[in-house]
C-alpha cells in the first residue's frame, strides 16, 4: 500500500525534529522505493512523455482533411468533395491546390487511393524576423516516418455507436462539448464523474508505488508542467513540479550559450542584505513549521514552495541547450523541458512526463487566421524540439503527443472572413518521435472500417442528428485507449491491477486489435 | 431524507454569551459577539473513544444505552455533540464529519440527521453514515480505529476514536486525544476555548475584525480597524452600500473609443512612429494599462472597498479580457457594468452583461446569426455565469439520481437557448457613443444593427424551449409568425421581449441561487464553504425577506455576516483561502502602509507588471475560465481551493519575489520618471517607528501578527522571526521592520486568507 507523500513528510519532520531545513525533508521518488523491495534492473534507459495540450478545443476537421476523390459511393469514405461541400460556402475550406494548400500525405493505412492533406503550416516555410519560423516544421516528420496520426479520438466511458447515442441506458461522457469538463476528461481519461487525478498524475503514482521503481534518488518530481498547475500532473502521491518557460534566447544562438534561466526562474531574490542569513534562517524554519500545519491550506501552500526551493538546489548546473527554438510561448516552454531533459542525469531521472500548452483554440470566430499562426507555432516548436531531442541523443527516448479539449464542429459557425466552428467531440492527434512508427493513420475503426470518419452530417459517425446535424463526431479511439498505449511505452506495468488503477475503464476497450501499434 | 426534526432548540450552555446573528439586522448599532461557541464531540465516560450508537430504526437515541465500540462500515451511527447554539433552521448539513486513518488519509462521512438527544436538550444527536463521500480514497479497508472530529461554522470539535468496523492500530496513542463525556463537560473538564496568540490584542473581537476586513476589503488598515471598531460591522456594511463609486477622488479614466486599426490616422494613434507620444497613446488606449492603474489605486485609497470588491469577484465570474478586448475603453464600459450592480439585481446584471458589447465581443454574441448561429455566449451564460452543469440543492450539493448528477442543460438546450442570442450587435449609429470609424464599444448592442431589409433579419424567429423546471417562467417562446415578422421593427421588439423572456427563465432556474452564492462566498471567504452556509446565502438571494430574488446587497451581507465568516479564530482545518495574486498585494500594501516614491504623494496606482508573474494580470483573464477555475482541487489532495491553481512552483517563488521587491527595496515599483513618477511603495515608517521603541521586537511582532495574521501567528513562527529580526542591530530599526514583514508576508499563514 502506497503512503501519501504526506505522511511521509510527517515522519520525516518528525525524525529531523522541527529545526530541520524543509529542503533536505524528502527527495521525490525515494518514498516508496524505501517502503517496497526494489528490483532496479525493471528499468533501463531513459524515457520522457511530452503532452503537448491544445487548448480550447483544436479543429481536427482542418488538420487532416481528405484531398482525394473516390466516390463515396455506399463506403462512407468521405473525399474532398465532402469537405468543401461542407466548408467550402461558408470560406473555411482549405485549398488542396495553389497558394496555402493542404500538404498532401500518402496513408498506408487507407491505401494508395485514399490521400490526404496536413494543415500547410505544418509544412517548410520561411526563415521569419519574429525568430518564430526557423527550420521544416513536422509534415517533414510524418514523410520521414516520424510522426503518426490518431484521428477520431475523444473522450468515452465505453465504444458509442450512433444507434447508442440515442439510447440513455448506454453510459456518454458527462457534459460533452463544454470545456472544462472536456479538458478534465481528456487530462485524466476518465468521463464517468468528475475525478481529481490526471492520468499523468496516476502514471507517475503507479511508478512509484514499488512495483517499478523509477527515478530512485530522483532530485524532482516525475511529472513537471511548464504551463500552469494542470489536472493531467494531479496525482495521490507524486505532486508536480509546475514551472515556467524559458526566456526568449537569441536566433541564431549566441556563441558562447548563454546560462539559461533554470535556476533563477525558482531562486528566491534577496538574502544579501543586512540579516539576509538570518533571514534565510527564519524563512526555512517557517517552511518546516508550515509544511506540518494542521490548517490545510497553509500546509498545501507551504509544500509548494518546498517543492520549488528542491527543485531551486537541483537545477544549480543548467545548462543551455544548443538547438535554436522559436521565440513563441511554446517554444519556450519545450526549451525548457528540452534543459530539464538535458539534466536528466544530474536529476537522476531515467523517467520523466512534461507538460506543456499552446491556448487559442477556441475558435468560435476568426479561425483561418488563427489556424495558421496555431499551427505554425506548433508545427515549429515540435520540430525545434524534436531536433534537440537528437542533438541530445535521445530521440528515440522522447515521444510528444497532443490532446485537446474536443474537435470542433465540420459544419461552420458564421461565414466570411470571420468564419469558426463550435464545440464538438472526435477529433485528430499527433504522435511524434523516434520510437514512433509513423507515416500512417492509427486507431479503432469508426463506421466506415477507417480510423479516418465518415464526414457526412448526420452520418453514421455525427452524433448529432436530424437536419440541423452539424458534425460532431463519434469517438472510434478513446482516450484512454491512446493515453494507455502512450504509457505502456513509457513503461507502465501491465498487470491488470496497475491498469486498472491508471485507466480504470480500460477493461470497457479493446487493446489486443494491433491499432493502436504507433510506438516502437 | 427524514421529517421528524423538531423545532430548534434554543438554549446556550458553555457559549457566555447568546450568539444571534440575523444577517436582516443591518442597523443595529453595535456587534453581537461573533463567536460561536466550539463544538465538543461527546465520549464513552473515562475514554477518547466516540460515545456512539449504530442506527436503529426506532430512532431512540437514548443516551443511556450501551454505546457500540466499534461501528459497521456502510452503516448508519448516531454519534452526540454538545456546545452548540443553533439558529433557527440550521440542520443537518452544517456539520462536516471527517476522519483520518493511520496512514493520515482522511474521509469525510455524510450527515443524515440532526435532532436533540431525547432527555439531554444540550445535547444534539447527529446521524452519519460510515462511508466516504469524496471518493478521493478507496473506503478506509483496513478494520481498525480512526480518529474522527466535526466541522461547524469554521469551527473544529475535539478529536476521538471511532472503532471502523473493529479497535486497534496506532491511532489511540495519539496523545491529543482524551475523554469527553458528558459528565466531562459538565464538570467544565472540557475546555474548548479556541486560543488566540494574542499578545498585542487588546481589543474585543479585533481578531474577528480584521479577518471581516480582510473578507469585505482589499486589505485591512489600522484607521479602518478603528472606525470598524467604533462603529460596528452592519453599520459600517450599510455605509458601504451607499458610498459613492468609483470614489470621488479616483473617477474610471476617461478614455475614449478608438479605432480597431490602432495605427488609424484620425481614430486611432497613427500614424505610427517611433514616439513617446505615439507610445503612450498605445498604452492609454489599447492595452489595460490605466485601467489597471485605476483598479489599483481605488483598491490601495479607495473608500468604496466593499463594492469594489464585490465588483472585482463578479469579474471573476462574468469574465472578459483585455486579451481579446483590446481597449482601455472597452473594458471600462464592462466593468462599470460590474460595479453598477454589484449592490443591485442579479437580474439586472444578466442583462446588462448580456447587452455590453465588450462581453458580446469577448463571447462572440454580436457574431451570431440566425444562419450562422454560435454557441459561445449562450453555453457560457448558462455554464459559468448562471445554472451550471449539474442541479442543485439550495446549499449547492449535487441533486443525484440512482448515485449520479442531474445534468442542467442539453446540447438541444444550448442549440434552443442559442437562437434567442442571434442577431445582436454593435450599435455602430445612433446611439450617444456611435462615431465613424469606430466600433461602439460603450453603448449596449442592439438587435439587427445596420439591417435595413426584412430579408436579411439575423434574429431566429423559431420556437424556442427553454428551461421548464417548476415554476418556470416562459418555457417555451412562440415562434415570431403572422404581423410578428412584417417589419424590422416588429422583430426588434420580439427579439427584445425574448432576451427579457429568457434571462427570466435562467434567472429563476433554483440552481441561480446556490450557484452564484457559492461562488461568491468562494471569492470573499472561503474555498469550500458547509452546505449551511451556501444554503443561507441562497435563501437570501432566493428571498431577501421582501420578497425580492437576486438582490446582490442582501446577499453580500448575508455572506460577510454569516456565523460562519465571523468569529475571531477559525479552528476548522480546510477554512479559508489561498489569497488570489492581487489580494495579497493589496494587503500588504495596505496593512504596512502605501505611498508614491521617497514616501512622498500618494501611490499613482502602478504595479504593472508585477501581478502577472504571479498568474493574475488584473484584466488580462487568459480565457473566459477566469484565472482559475471555481471547482479546482488542490493535487495530491481532495481540497477545494480554486486560487490553488494559480500556485505552482514557478508562482510561489514569484510571490517571494514580489514580496522581497516592495519589502527590502527603497525604490518604488513601476516608477517611472516620465510616465509614472509616484509609482507605488510600502510605506515602512510606521513599523520603523513601533521596532525603534521597543527594541526587544516584540511589539513589533505583536503589531504584524495583529495585523496580518488577526492574532494567529504560531509560536514557532514567532520565535523564527524574532530571531532573525534581533540579528539586525537595534540601531537600524527599518532594516528590522523590513525583515519581520519580509518573513510574516511570505509565510504561508499569510498566503492563506484564513
């Protein structure tokens, strides 16, 4: 039985009697792997997984679009014209020709007659003065086998056909199509109710808990956001590290590398003045006094400044990392995680789960224009990233992937120049790294026998229904299905109990079928 | 649920004083004691073990019978408090039952029933059921003791065993625990008088003070501390109702609309140039910069603290941003919304909010058209401004249906509520702020702006269903047919008969009430407030008495005057609140004093810059989610604390940072010879004084731990700082005072509001 890392700190505050410095109270990883006999051979290497969070609800409908022309016939296959007949009035259909088309991709998954198109900003541009356009983006990676696609993914309690969306006795998503509770869904796989982990969070909880011991000694916690304090790194046990991105660094990189900002994004300021020792002092004692408290909240905020002032002593050797990223927000914050996965040994982590966010999704309005800065800032800081990852040697170690709130609707909302789209459900992922067997579809079949859906309103994959069917589709691919593959990679146990507890409606999918083999 | 309560029982027994509040009284000159008496869980004679009985059907909850030592897991049990003073009406749910395991996993068991114990009227028996309701961990699974304690207005009872299921484990060595039983309590062997580290304090009920500051103010100040205490809380709360706002000497900036170009030529700053000028007519009129300094200085000086308060937490809820809405102006025009009806109607705000152009652009609202119709606003005034996800009880607890939530709406909901937000827009001509080349961001939006055609009506003039709980007025709108639709005019005044139509059916939907009160408490109180208390609030916001529903006055004083906000000490673990960014700026610049440059002037409002690497750039909401979410859960915990998702790692260091540029610093922050030449500084001089007279610190000591922390610094804490304060030398007494407030400010005792 795990312990709280509470109880933990209790005992520890108690053995180093209450003078102690918070800071040496714990390391994180170290819990357990006391408690549990430890078998340090059941890990080797290094790995990292990346979720890179689209935030506000991405339009897969305009990632991967269908640019072919076989006749629907009774397949249920949609084609390019099902596209631009659904887009093209309203001016959100994307050009497959000419200026800005869709980046054609050949999918073996769908065969030879079957193309389609990435969003053009995923594709090479040019060099821009912002510093946020500098190398091929990642439709290059899809080409070189490096990037997979797992279209129709979305939240589900179980498999959903359109016959059962009709049905009240078979169990749906609480809330579909709102936000908050669509993130929370997809950041903790689970829609039954609202639960208060994330499945990064409970990833990191089941490789502490003895059976695998991870990151033995580790200097900080296992799952590290670089945006904010998320439900996905929520876990009983392991609490976050929640930092912020880097500063912007010169393009090209200045020779020497600078020092990066590491270390003084979490140092305390000041100290230096007169009774600054004697301050410091006091400012400890306190922390050590406060992370015992008996009134919650003092206790929660206390702890989370001793788990900074930890990570303030662990980050003291950064260095930079000498593959240029975009001056974007989220090419600085896979900069960071890039530094932190750089450190990875003077850490003493071989296990590591990062989050990062690029917001602006929600385009209910205005969405070409949003699209293509989105994507650009995307496809740029993923490549960025990826690339640093070999620089570093541990492409294959790596794997990114994304994950939104919902897709959006295939019908538009408004038209013209400020066209956009509603919420929806389904929608279209990406997996990128070495160990990703990419160039390909990936996923559960949805009506049409594709992981790819049927793009018809009120189709056998819309679940909405009647005239007014504006295209929200049915999920073929669960997110625990994805999220599962993704942490069986990583190295999660697979045992039924450990699964169980990670993913508890796992046993409600199909794992066994081979679709969901995007990882080496 | 059960019906045979009895009427309440009135008596007062240990409490030395009758504690009434009745939140209607708002004239009555002087306080009644805010204190409520502690509630004592009541033990078998001799032992800390719980006095307590498995449930029986007969419901006698005779004292005199056997009690059972150990308890059946999943069970009923009756367990007995005492040292209690009931208001009429408080029931069941405002006691909390928490238990905690060896391993410190803690439960929280539900509260079936409360009634008087049968021949003991000072002892109420209250019936629970041994099952966890948060869920967080699995059932307690190990057979074996826990240590079990009860919530009631803040307030914590004392501790006793509870045998789950069976005796044994560690917990009966606790050396806390000890005997409780009735003839305990009546011999006075049981003291529950919560302890103040008062040493300063020699006022009555200052702790209580100050914390109630701290709830309704944006900081406490020792001039506001006296009038408080010469006037009185309720007098000093109608005070507030009618003070003038914004405050006369910090009227909102006047700034007009401008161009959507920003570099127009006549509307706008243009052309561009490389300019002070240029800059600064950037600054003024395209980002929140004199907004926020406005915000900050009637916050730091302002005498209307209560409504800006009150405005700022309704900000929270209804949010915009001057991340989409661009203009100084634009969100000016919103916030006056806010603040208009901060004391008013939650009726009248819907609306109002519904028609400000900043929110119909923010929500996209003056987007949305019978043809290409958008969901936004309408899914979000029902989601986060109004109804929720789920129904409510009136004490905002889930209503559940075979163990499961009740969903509010449905996307055919949302899809019918949509059509009624269709066709609205800017008030581009015509109306007082209208002008050429500008949007009118000032004015409401208006149906069927610039339509000149019947043909090209954007309103949808379908049927619409609305919310039909009981009750519920308009249900359905009737299609616009027949002389309806024959003109342009005609439609106007059925597209307006319908907004008033359907923001009175969301408005009277029961879930209003629990909804907005919660929030709201969440926002000047604490994060997870009892049932009792959310329950109250609503019933004022359902009925203020005169048979007025929404009536935002009745409401803020039913929250800031609650039993369960008052009291000078709060023993309840999980009461309070993480101070949101500005709440902790705000107070400790107003608890040590604030001043401009070289403590010359007066502060000119300016912190720029300075809030958002602690997450909350003051009018910068990064989405219509608000800073932070209302239902946030702290990791690792089953905690609701919504500011907790501001306080990561990289933040918590940034409010150390903060704290350490306004403490050791001579220089103010944001001050800027051209633009800004006061900025804003702690004025440390008064604390300079207190530490050169006493040399020992401990009056200075004594003075922070009134003021910041209303008399509940630890004495761990105490000893910590006072140490570090005397290895300054006596004869630098502002270095001293600046050490005592750098580390009482960035404790976390003082990050929590508590």
């Amino acid at each position: 039985m795990t312990e709280s890392r509470r109880e933990f700190i209790k005992k520890s505050g108690c053995a180093l009697g209450m003078t102690a410095l918070a800071t040496q109270m714990h390391h994180f990883g170290l819990v357990d792997a006391m408690a549990q006999s430890i078998d340090p051979l059941a890990l080797t290497g290094y790995k990292a997984l990346v979720l890179c969070y689209f935030d506000g609800g991405n339009d897969g409908n305009n990632l991967v679009v269908p640019i072919h022309d076989v006749p629907v016939g009774t397949t249920g296959i949609s084609n390019y014209t099902t596209y631009t007949n659904a887009r093209g009035t309203q001016g959100l259909a994307l050009p497959r020709t000419g200026t800005g088309a869709l980046l054609p991709i050949s999918v073996p998954r769908m065969g030879t007659d079957y193309t389609y198109g990435l969003h053009p900003s995923l594709g090479a541009m040019t060099r821009d003065i912002g510093q946020n356009i500098i190398n091929n983006g990642i439709h290059e990676l899809y080409q070189q086998g490096r990037m997979a696609i797992v279209p129709n993914v979305g939240t589900l309690v179980r498999p959903t056909t359109k016959a059962q969306m009709s049905q009240a006795s078979h169990p749906k998503p609480y809330q579909l199509y709102s936000h908050s509770d669509q993130t929370n869904q997809n950041q903790n796989a689970y829609a039954n109710r609202p639960i208060f982990t994330g499945w990064g969070g409970r990833v990191a909880d089941a490789m502490r808990a003895g059976v695998d011991p991870a990151n033995i000694g580790g200097l900080i916690p296992m799952v590290t956001s670089i945006a904010g304090a998320q439900i996905f790194t929520a876990a009983q046990a392991s609490p976050p590290l929640a930092i912020g991105q880097a500063n912007t660094v010169a393009i090209p990189l200045p020779t020497p590398l600078p020092t990066p900002n590491l270390r003084t994004i979490l140092s305390p300021a000041g100290f230096t003045n007169t009774g600054g020792t004697a301050r410091r002092t006091a400012f400890n004692q306190i922390r050590a006094e406060e992370v015992l408290s008996n009134a919650n909240f003092v206790k929660e905020a206390a702890e989370v400044l001793d788990t900074a002032m930890q990570a303030d002593a662990a980050f003291a050797s950064a260095n930079e990392v000498a593959v240029e990223f975009p001056n974007t927000s989220l090419g600085q914050q896979l900069r960071q995680v890039a530094r932190l996965i750089q450190m990875r040994s003077s850490l003493t982590m071989n296990r590591q789960i990062f989050f990062v966010r690029i917001g602006g999704f929600d385009t209910h309005t205005d969405q070409l224009g949003a699209h293509n800065t989105l994507f650009t800032q995307f496809s740029q800081a993923a490549r960025a990233f990826y690339d640093a990852m070999g620089s570093l040697g541990v492409q294959n170690d790596v794997t990114m992937f994304t994950l939104s709130d919902f897709g959006r609707t295939f019908n538009p909302a408004g038209s013209g120049a400020g066209v956009g789209t509603d919420h929806a459900w389904g929608n279209h992922c990406m997996v990128i790294g070495g160990s990703v067997v990419g160039g390909n579809f990936y996923g559960l079949p949805t009506s049409n026998g594709t992981p790819y859906p049927n793009l018809a309103f009120n189709g056998t994959d819309d679940a909405d229904g009647g005239t007014g069917a504006r295209g929200r589709w049915i999920p073929s691919t669960s997110v625990e299905q994805y999220a599962a593959t993704l942490a069986k990679w990583y190295g999660l146990p697979q045992d039924a109990a450990t699964l169980q507890a990670v993913f508890p409606n796992i046993g409600n999918f199909n794992m066994a079928s081979g679709a969901l083999d995007f990882l080496l | 649920m059960f019906s045979l309560r009895r009427g309440p029982v009135k008596f007062f027994w240990l409490a030395t004083v009758i504690f009434a509040v009745s939140p209607l009284s708002v004239f009555a000159q002087g306080d009644p004691n805010p204190n409520s008496p502690t509630p004592i869980i009541v033990s078998i004679e001799g032992s800390p073990r719980l006095l307590a009985y498995q449930a029986l059907r007969s419901r006698n909850h005779t004292l005199g019978r056997l009690p059972a030592e150990t308890l059946r897991p999943g069970g009923n049990a009756v367990m007995f408090v005492a040292n209690l003073s009931l208001m009429e009406g408080e029931d069941a749910n405002a006691f909390r039952i928490f238990a905690r395991d060896e391993k410190g996993r803690t439960y929280k068991f539900p509260v079936i029933d409360l009634r008087p114990a049968p021949g003991q009227p000072e002892v109420y028996a209250l019936t629970f059921r041994l099952q966890d309701e948060v869920g967080y961990w699995q059932e307690p699974i190990e057979i074996g003791d826990l240590i079990v304690r009860l919530s009631w207005r803040g307030l914590s009872s004392n501790e006793l065993l509870l045998g789950y299921g069976g005796k044994g484990g560690k917990l009966s060595e606790e050396k806390s625990l000890k005997s409780s039983s009735l003839s305990d309590i009546k011999g006075g062997k049981v003291s529950q008088a919560a302890s103040l580290n008062n040493v300063g304090i020699g006022y009555k009920w200052s702790g209580d003070r100050v914390r109630f500051l701290e709830q309704a103010t944006f900081g406490p100040t020792p001039s506001l501390d006296l009038r408080i205490r010469r006037i009185g809380l309720r007098v000093w709360v109608a005070e507030q109702f009618e003070k003038p706002y914004p405050s006369p000497a910090y009227p909102y900036p006047d700034i007009p609309l401008k161009n959507t170009n920003r570099d127009d030529i006549t509307t706008g700053c243009g052309p561009f140039a490389d300019t002070a000028v240029y800059r600064a007519c950037i600054r003024n009129h395209y980002t929140m910069y004199p907004l926020q300094n406005w915000f900050f200085q009637e916050a730091l000086y302002g005498d209307a603290q209560l409504r800006h308060r009150v405005a700022w937490a309704l900000g929270q809820i209804w949010v915009t941003s001057g991340v989409v809405n661009e203009q100084s102006s634009w969100m000016i025009a919103y916030h006056k919304v806010l603040s208009k009806n901060a004391f008013g109607n939650y009726r009248d705000l819907m609306e109002e909010m519904t028609l400000n152009p900043g929110m119909g652009n923010y929500l996209d609202m003056v987007r949305s058209t019978r043809n290409n119709p958008n969901e936004n606003y309408p899914r979000e005034i029902l989601q986060l401004f109004s109804v929720g996800l789920f129904e409510l009880n009136q004490d905002g607890t889930l209503k559940l249906n075979n163990g499961n939530p009740i969903e509010t709406y449905s996307q055919t909901d949302v899809n019918n509520f949509t059509k009624v937000f269709t066709g609205w827009n800017f008030c581009n001509t015509g109306c007082p702020s209208s002008g050429p080349g500008l949007v009118n961001f000032k004015d409401p939006i208006v149906i069927n702006a610039g339509i000149t055609t019947l043909g090209n009506n954007r309103h949808d003039l379908t049927a619409k269903t609305l919310f039909s709980y009981p009750g519920a007025p308009n249900p359905t709108i009737a299609a616009c047919t027949g002389t309806c639709d024959d003109t342009l005019v005609s439609i106007a005044s059925y597209a307006n008969t319908s907004l008033d139509q359907t923001l009175d059916n969301i408005f009277n939907h029961p879930n209003v009430g629990p909804f907005v009160s919660k929030t709201l408490i969440q926002h000047l109180v604490t994060s997870d407030p009892s049932p009792a208390y959310v329950s109250r609030v609503a019933g004022i916001f359902n009925n203020n008495g005169f048979g007025v529903r929404g009536d935002l006055k009745a409401v803020v004083k039913a929250i800031i005057l609650d039993p369960e906000a008052r009291g000078d000490v709060k023993t309840d673990p999980n009461f309070g609140k993480l101070r949101e960014p500005v709440q902790l700026m705000t107070n400790l610049f107003r608890q040590v004093g604030v001043t401009g440059a070289n403590f010359t002037g007066l502060s000119d409002g300016v912190i720029v810059g300075r809030t958002s690497p602690l997450g909350q750039n003051v009018f910068y909401s990064p989405t219509v989610f608000n800073y932070y979410p209302p239902d946030y859960v702290i990791p690792g915990t089953s905690l609701l604390g919504p500011e907790f998702a501001l306080m990561t790692s990289g933040t918590a260091v940034s409010r150390l940072n903060f704290t350490n540029t306004v403490v050791m610093n001579d220089n103010a922050v944001g001050i800027n010879a051209e633009t800004s030449p006061n900025g804003t500084s702690l004025d440390i001089r008064e604390l300079e004084g207190i530490a050169a007279a006493d040399t020992t610190s401990n009056r200075l000591l004594d003075t922070l731990n009134n003021r910041f922390l209303h008399g509940t610094m630890t004495p761990a804490t105490r000893s910590s700082i006072l140490t570090a304060v005397n290895a300054i030398a006596a004869n630098n007494p502002r270095q001293r005072a600046r050490q005592a407030v750098y580390l009482v400010a960035t404790s976390s005792q003082f990050q929590v509001q508590r």
